[in-house]
C-alpha cells in the first residue's frame, strides 16, 4: 500500500512541477526576456486640410 501512495504522490509532484516551469516560462515570455512582446516605434504623420 505504501508503494501507490508513493506513486501517486510522485505524479502529484511532478504535475506541480510542470505547472510551476510553464508559469516561470510564461512569466519570462510575456516579460520580454525571451522575446515575447517586441516594442514597435511607429510613426505617424497627419495632414490636416488647410484653412482659410
């Protein structure tokens, strides 16, 4: 009986370490420091209509 409860508190384990390396990983990708969100400059030039 010991041997299941090891092996289910194993796999219990090893689900909350997949769970806690994808939210690290998505931390540091929306983070930007694995090359997530990338900053655009963007320029924008209006022409208004003239006025008389």
């Amino acid at each position: 009986m010991a041997e299941g409860e090891s092996t289910a508190s194993n796999f219990i384990w090893a689900f909350a370490f997949v769970i806690i390396v994808a939210l690290i990983v998505g931390a540091l990708y929306f983070g930007g420091f694995v090359g997530g969100t990338k900053k655009h400059d963007v320029d924008i030039k209006i022409d208004a209509p003239a006025t008389r």
